[in-house]
C-alpha cells in the first residue's frame, strides 16, 4: 500500500514537472499569432517569450532552499495555485505589457515547483532502486517537455486562440492541487534557519544578468550591453558565493560541491545542456530555413529529439542493474557523440532521415546522464539538503540551455558569416532578400546561404561531439558516490500529514 500511494504520487507530480518545462517553449509557434492580436513590438515580444524562463532561472536556487525550510509539499501546492492564476490571467492578456508581468510571475511559481518535485521524491521512495526508477520518470517529464512543447503549441493553435496554450495547465494544477495533500509527504528541515534577504537579491540578481547576458548576445547586433550585464550578474554571483561560505546556514550549500561525484554530474549535466541546445537551435533552423519545412511541420519532425530522451532515461534505471552507474552514463555519451557526428554529414535535401536519426541518437544517449545523474547528485546528499541539491540541478540545466544557445550560436553564425564572404549576417536575411532579386540571382543566393549554414551545422555537430566525448571520459574518472542509506530517510507514511 505504501508503495503504491507513493507511485501515484509519483504520478501527480508528474504533471508540474511536464508543464514547468513546457512553458518554456510553447510560445515559439504561438508568439507571431499573438503579438499580431496584441499588438507587441519586437522588444516586447522579445519579453514575452523569456520574462518566465528568466524568473524560473532566477530564483530556482531560493525555492529550492525554501522547500526545505517551509516545506517541500506546501511551496509546491502555494506554486500550483499561483500558476494556474497566472496562466488564465496569461491566456485573457489584453495587452503586451499584461502578458509579460503574467509570464513573469509564471516563472516566480514555475520555481517553486521545479526543485519541489524532485527533493519530494527522495521523501518517498525509501528503496534505491525504486528511487531510480522514480527519477528517470522524472527526468523523462523534465527534459522532454521542452521538446514537446512547440508540438502541443502547433496542435491546440491548430483548433484554438493562442490563449489555449496557457489553459492547458488549468485542470493539471487543479488536480495537483487536489492530489497532492493526500499522496504527497510534506517534508522541512530540523535544522533550517531564516532565510537570509540579501543572498536571495544576489542570488536573483547575478543568475538575471547573466542568463539575459548569454540569451542577448546571439540576437544583439551591437554586443556591448550583454557584455556589461555579463560582467555585473559575474561580480554579483562572485559576492554571493562570498556570502553563502561564510554563513551557517546559506540559501545554497556550496559545501556540496566538495563531494567530486556530485561536482561532476553538475558539470556534465550543465555542458550536454549546452551540447543539446546549440544543436538544437541549428537543427530547427536548418528544417525551416534549409529545408522548407513549416514551424508546425518542423516542430513535429524535430520531435524525435524529446523522444530519444524520454526512451533513454526510461531504460537508463534497467542499464544501472547490469553495469555501474557511471558506466551507464559514459556510454550514454558515446552514443551522442556518434549521433552528433551524424549531423556532419547533413547536406542537401535528400538530408532529412539523417537528421532525424543524428538528434534521436543524440538525445537516447544523454538519457542516462539525466536519469542516473541526477539519480546520483540528490543521492549524494542527507535528505534535508535534497532541495538545495534540487536547485543546483536545476540550475545547471538551465545555464546550459542558455549557454548553448549563445556560444554555439555564435559559432554557427561566425561560420555563416566567413562562408558568405560579408554579404549576409544570417539566413533568414538572405532568404529574405532573395525574394527582391530576380530569379536567378535570387536562387543563387539562397543556394549559398544555405551552403553556408548548413556547414555552421556540420561545426556544431563536431563540436557537440567533442564536449559529449570529453564528458564521458570526465565521468569515467569520478568515484562513484557516498549514497544515503535507506535508514537515514523519513519513512513515508510517518510524514504524511
């Protein structure tokens, strides 16, 4: 019986983790529809579409932390209550400037449900190789839903107004809200201690500027505000690592950064973070730009890349049993990097199965990483800092995917840029303005362009390849981790309440 109440709230924290992650992309099919209803600009359009994923970067950390001192199951509730408000206040936005604070405060209640969700499930699954399964479950809602979102996107646009994209997370609060006082354990620490203000505003604002700095240098033409943001949100965060080493009780224990094992997966979970979305970005826009594909069609023949993880964290669990963990997650990486060197192959029309079969095989093998590797990083840890472990997960695979998409980015663009000899900054400009050329110099140039990006495609599967590679010698080194027993966790029904 214990058991089975703990799958089925497995279950029901399923459905935060999966539309946390949604929310971050679902606006890239629906945002042209609305800012034509709206009447946005392209700033605010810009603000629309990252307001939420900078508010869950920003205060994932202080959740996290949060969690553990209030308790898990209540800032989680408060969370699904506040985003399912905000989600219908989104979907009714009468202007740009409503569905931006809507979006913001979005992404104030996506952080409090992202690192909650995880910490809860070191509460109630006391078997190990149960919590395995649980968290490569997790990991599988957590790391597909961004891929999947543009797919839901398409389809509810396809029936609906585009304020049907918000309203989808409607009746999963609604139960979740209903559920989760009676399936889910609440859980805080003895020894929390007051949360400090002055490390939340650092915190807040040094994970801001930096993320705004990274996403800003790959659509900025002059790169010189990014960079300052960049330099301030690393000073800041300097100032607050100070900060959390010299209290007794910090907002984020970096003394868990000591343990090698749980400093490794961080490391690798933050560099395939990069790896997936530099590869990503290039893929979608080699499927549109390259090959003609629609935004829905693109969203959907790119689907394999959600797939390949959800198939690879599912059976990581199974991998675990008959090799070691780390084992698992090197060849896992491997695997990518055999995938990613698929996508140098990439060229010409004829093209597409390769592609599809690059980021599938890609995406399968970063699975045991996110499964296992996460498995091993709140493992590492005694129950009462699991949220602290939680948001430093989280947080690292939020930095990734934004680092990804700023370097390799710019990488990509470096290329396209020395292969057009000047004459173009980007594809979409040349596609654009080969519709003002006549017939033949049109195709010519559209010919080049994209020669051209499809070869910043073949540098970022190299270099994807290289960092996949070089991750799975890095985990290959560690030790294996220091795992909490069994015994040292709170039995399951005693913390119901």
């Amino acid at each position: 019986m214990r058991v089975n109440r703990a799958w089925l709230g497995l279950v029901v924290l399923m459905l935060p983790t999966l539309l946390v992650a949604i929310d971050v992309t679902a606006l890239l099919l629906a945002l042209p529809r609305l800012s034509a209803d709206l009447g946005a600009t392209n700033v605010q359009q810009l603000w629309i579409s990252d307001s939420y994923g900078f508010m869950v970067a920003g205060l994932v950390i202080t959740m996290g932390t949060l969690g553990d001192r209030i308790g898990r199951r209540r800032l989680l509730m408060i969370g699904a209550a506040a985003f399912a408000v905000f989600s219908v206040v989104a979907a009714f936005a009468v202007g740009p400037l409503m569905l931006i604070v809507a979006r913001a405060l979005l992404g104030v209640a996506g952080a409090t449900m992202a690192p909650s969700t995880l910490a809860l499930i070191t509460n109630m699954f006391r078997d190990e190789r149960q919590r395995g399964k649980a968290i490569a479950i997790w990991a599988t809602c957590q790391f597909t839903g961004g891929a999947l979102g543009p797919v839901l996107a398409g389809f509810l646009l396809q029936y609906f107004w585009w304020g049907s994209v918000f309203l989808v997370a409607v009746p999963a609060m609604v139960l979740l809200l209903l559920a989760g006082p009676v399936l889910l354990p609440e859980f805080r620490s003895d020894r929390a201690g007051r949360l400090d203000p002055a490390s939340v505003g650092l915190s807040l604002v040094a994970v801001l500027l930096v993320v705004y700095g990274i996403k800003q240098l790959t659509v900025e033409s002059v790169r010189t505000v990014p960079a300052v943001a960049l330099v301030v949100g690393a000073a800041i965060g300097f100032l607050f690592v100070r900060r959390q080493l010299r209290l007794r009780t910090p907002l984020l224990d970096l003394r868990l950064l000591r343990n090698r094992p749980f400093t490794a997966v961080l490391v690798a979970l933050v560099f395939a973070g990069i790896a997936m979305a530099g590869t990503g970005l290039l893929v979608t826009q080699y499927l549109q730009g390259v090959l003609g594909f629609s935004p829905v069609a693109s969203a959907v023949l790119f689907a394999p890349m959600g797939l390949g993880v959800a198939v690879g964290t599912m059976t990581a669990p199974a991998l675990a049993r008959r090799m070691k963990q780390t084992t698992a997650i090197a060849g896992g990486l491997v695997g990518s990097a055999l995938g990613s060197l698929l996508l140098v192959g990439v060229d010409g029309p004829g093209s597409l199965p390769l592609v599809m079969t690059g980021i599938a095989v890609l995406a399968l093998g970063t699975g045991p990483l996110f499964a296992l590797g996460t498995g091993l990083v709140v493992g590492s840890v005694p129950p009462e800092r699991a949220g602290s472990a939680a948001s430093m997960s989280e947080t690292g695979n939020y930095f990734g995917g934004s680092l990804g998409l700023a370097l390799l980015g710019v990488v990509a663009a470096v290329v396209y840029r020395n292969r057009m000899d000047g004459t173009s900054d980007s594809l979409a400009g040349a596609i654009a303005a080969g519709r003002h050329l006549p017939a033949g110099q049109g195709t010519e140039l559209l010919h080049t362009a994209r020669e051209a990006f499809t070869a910043g495609l073949h540098v970022t599967g190299v270099i994807a390849a290289v960092i996949f590679a070089g991750l799975a010698v890095l985990v290959l080194s560690m030790r294996p981790a220091t795992r909490t027993s069994p015994a040292a966790l709170p039995d399951y029904e005693a913390t119901r309440s």
